[in-house]
C-alpha cells in the first residue's frame, strides 16, 4: 500500500512562487508515476503535470506550462511542484496522486493512490 502526504500549499499574491511536496511510503514509491491534480470548487479534476519514475517522462497541462515545474527526487521518496508566476486561476486543492507505469498520464481514472490534497490560494 502506498501512502500520499501532500505539503506546502498556502496563500500567495498573483505573481508569487509556492513548492508543493508529495512524500510517500518509504521504498513504493520510487518506482510510480506521479501525477499532480488540482480541483477548484464547482469544477471537475484537472491534471497538471504528470513524470515517470525516472524522470525521463514529463507532461503538463497547457495552462501550466512554462509557468510549473515537476521533479522528482527518489532517494528522498518525494515528488515536487515547483510554481511559479502564480495566477488567481490556479486556486485549487493540488493532489498528488500514483501509479505503475507511464500511459494516459492526464487521466484521473488511471492512478491507484491519492493524497488529501493541500489548498493552493492565489490573491489579486
């Protein structure tokens, strides 16, 4: 079983920076695809950014790229979001989420485990 922590989400003026973490159960996550979420209220789950155990492989969406950056550092069983040049539009519940293997990365429908998410807020 794999456990998901997600950290790092808070308030920050348009513009500004914030990191997320994903920290997992010791020695299961390594070898996973991560994949970053975000759900703002009244919306649908979106993806944001997805890399592969290796991190030979990495997507974004369109509406964070350039802006957001994945990476991900296995010795320490963690998994980051790097944001930056942060909108109001980005205000969401971020979830870090898990699978084997490396597919449909967009897709919520593909991943096995999901953190609790941590609230990102984005001011004017």
């Amino acid at each position: 079983q794999v456990q998901l922590v997600e950290s790092g989400g808070g308030l920050v003026q348009a513009g500004g920076s914030l990191r997320l973490s994903c920290a997992a159960s010791r020695r299961t996550f390594s070898p996973y695809t991560v994949g970053w979420f975000r759900q703002a209220p009244g919306k649908e789950r979106e993806f944001v950014a997805a890399i592969s155990w290796s991190g030979s492989r990495i997507n974004y969406a369109d509406s964070v790229k350039g802006r957001f950056t994945i990476s991900r550092d296995n010795a320490k069983n963690a998994v980051y979001l790097q944001m930056n040049s942060l909108k109001p539009e980005d205000t969401a519940v971020y979830y870090c989420a898990a699978v084997s293997g490396y597919g449909t990365v967009d897709d919520p429908a593909v991943y096995d485990y999901w953190g609790q998410g941590t609230q990102v807020t984005v001011s004017s």
